[in-house]
C-alpha cells in the first residue's frame, strides 16, 4: 500500500515536472523561429491535460484499477457519458486542428462570423477572444474550425479606403493634385505602395473621389484623423468645398 502511494505521488511529480519542461522547450523553440511566445499559452490547456491523462492511467495501473472494466460497467451509463462528452471531445479535436493548421493565433485580430477582436488564446473547449468594446467571447473551436475565419491584420500594413465629396463647381484637377499632395506628406501613410485617387462618379450633391492608402497597424486610427484633418485644411487654404447634402424642392402652383 505504501508503496503504491509513494509511487503514485512520484508520478504526479514526474508528470508536473515533465510538463514545466515541455512549456519551456516550446518557448525557446518558438523564441528561435521568431514567434510570439504567447502561443504556448494555447498550447497550455492541451498540453497538461494529454499529460494529466497519461499520469491518470499510469496512477491506476499501480492500483490495479483495469479501465476498460471500469467502462463496461458502466453499462448503460457509457452511452449517457459518450454522449455527453461528444461535444467536448469535438472541440477538443477542433482545438488542435485550429492550432496545428495555424487559421487562428493569440494576439491576432480576427474576425469569426461577425466577431471580432484579438484571440487571447485556444482552450480545450473554445477559442477565447477579446473584442474592441473589452467583451469576453467563448467560442466553440468546433464553430470556430467549421466558420469563415478573417485574419484583419495577415501582414504589417493594410489598406484603408476614405471617401470624399467636393462641390460640382470645383477645379476637379486642383482637387485631385491636393489630395494627392496630402497622401504624399501624410508621414503615417505607407509609399509602397503607393497611395492613389480614384473618381469614384457624380453624385446627388457632389463629385466624389476614393483615396486608397496603406497603413501600419500601428498608425491605423492615427493616420485616418490626420489625413482628415489635412485634407480639410488644404481644402480650406485652396477654396474647395465640400457640400452638404442638398435637396431641390419644386412647389407646383395649382391656380
């Protein structure tokens, strides 16, 4: 009896150590490939639960607890089990699918049907995810392997497309040079590659263009509001204008 207890202890032990060991393995080994360390935080839940598993079984081994026995006598009940554990088992599957194909990373912005915010981690059962507003989102991995996955951010720049409106009586080419010189001396947008503008067609109250640029993620929100702001000086300093929405209103006399 004591034997088996102390073996039984030294297997937990054995198992604790093994798994600190793996996690730190995992942490340089990604280190070196230059990739976040926090992805072994996904990795965790797995990780410690296949070696809670392998320790469980070894444990009742040495208390000669046979497990397929166990399962038959169950009877009945391994059919309510089984069942119960088929959704947790397809999220577990769908979790190391999630992980081994790389669809879904901690730290990046995504956007899983109509859910979007940066991926905290990929637990056993869901994929943990902390939207813009600072809301907490549980999602199944098996809805989340089986859903349309948008990566927001898949490199270091993005393009971000800003619409403007100028009056019909302006100098259309005075309008496209300022815009154009705006893009270029806007320090937050991206050169290459290079930011252009497009007509985009006569509208109800003004002739409207598309500017299309490049942006860090880190200068995502900061350089939309100073590219505005540029632009609307420029406009000011030029004599530009940009319309109010207008709406003509003919009064037919009846006398």
């Amino acid at each position: 009896m004591a034997l088996k207890i102390v073996l039984s202890i030294a297997v937990v032990v054995v198992a604790y150590f093994l798994y600190k060991v793996i996690l730190a393995t995992l942490e340089k080994t990604l280190s070196k490939l230059k990739q976040p360390k926090k992805m072994s935080g996904t990795l965790k839940t797995i990780i410690g639960s296949v070696i809670a598993l392998i320790a469980l079984m070894i444990v009742l081994g040495f208390w000669n607890v046979s497990i397929t026995g166990l399962v038959a006598s169950l009877g009945i009940g391994s059919i309510v089990v089984g069942l119960a554990l088929q959704e947790p088992l397809s999220n577990f599957v769908s979790g190391i699918f999630l992980l081994l194909s790389g669809a879904v990373k901690d730290g990046e912005t995504v956007d899983i049907s109509g859910t979007v915010g940066t991926v905290e981690s990929i637990t056993v059962n869901h994929t943990v995810v902390r939207t813009f507003d600072g809301k907490r989102v549980m999602i199944p991995n098996k809805s989340v392997w089986s859903e349309v996955i948008t990566n927001l951010w898949p490199s270091s720049v993005r393009r971000i497309e800003m619409s403007i409106g100028v009056a019909y009586d302006s100098d259309l080419e005075k309008v496209v040079r300022v815009l154009k010189e705006c893009l270029e001396k806007e320090e937050t947008v991206e050169k290459d590659p290079t930011p252009f503008v497009t007509f985009e067609g006569f509208g109800a109250s003004s002739i409207d263009f598309k500017l299309r640029f490049w942006v860090r993620r880190e200068n995502y929100f900061d350089s939309q509001m100073n590219l505005a702001l540029r632009i609307k000086r420029r406009f000011d300093e030029e004599g530009i204008e940009i319309p109010f929405n207008q709406l003509d209103v003919h009064m037919k006399d009846k006398s």
